[in-house]
C-alpha cells in the first residue's frame, strides 16, 4: 500500500477550532505522569493550544476521514500554485508528525466506513 493512499482520519479525543484568522487551534490534554508532575511542580497547563499555520490549518481542515493523502496533495497544488511544491513535501512530513502525536489516524481505502 502506497503511504499517500492512506486516508487520514482526526483522533476525537483532541479537540480543535478556527482563530479569527481563520487558522487552526488544536487542544492538546497534557496527560501522564511527566505532564502530572510538571503541571504540579511547574503550573504548566493541563491543556496546551497549538496553532497551526496557514499550510497545517489547509491540511488539517482537509482531513475529513474521507480524502486520502494523495487527495490532499492534489488540493494542495491546485489551491497553492506556485508554492504547491514545498507544502507538498511538507505534507507527508505533517502527516507523520500528527500521526505520531496521535492527533490522526491513518486507515487503508478498504478500511474506510
């Protein structure tokens, strides 16, 4: 199975929404004993805001559990143009990146309900 085959899928358990500039924030629940001991011993937050920028904020909005990654990409060249080259790159970099915070899953075609 080619990796851009595969559909991205948003993990629920993070929750996001759009800034005013239409950007992305997802909230990141800091759990686990290093964050329950730096939340009591540092007051870091519980939960963090991460603010995607302006080609993170297009993909993320793009991940609909129904588009495949190469579905993405094609958006990405048609809506980006020019600079559709290094966000493409970008994009299977971003794609692992989510994938191993556990913010996406990634499901084969046949998997797909």
């Amino acid at each position: 199975m080619n990796y851009e085959d595969l559909i991205p899928v948003i993990n629920n358990e993070y929750k996001w929404e759009l800034t005013s500039d239409k950007n992305v924030v997802v909230y990141v629940i800091n759990k686990g004993f290093f964050h329950t001991c730096a939340r009591k011993f540092m007051k870091t937050p519980q939960i963090s805001e991460v603010e995607l920028d302006e080609y993170g904020s297009y993909v993320w909005k793009k991940i609909d559990g129904v588009r495949s990654i190469s579905d993405i990409s094609g958006d990405i060249i048609r809506d980006f143009g020019e600079e559709a080259n290094l966000a493409v790159q970008r994009l299977v970099m971003f794609m692992q990146m989510l994938r191993s915070h556990h913010m996406i899953f990634l499901q084969k075609y046949s998997d797909k309900k």
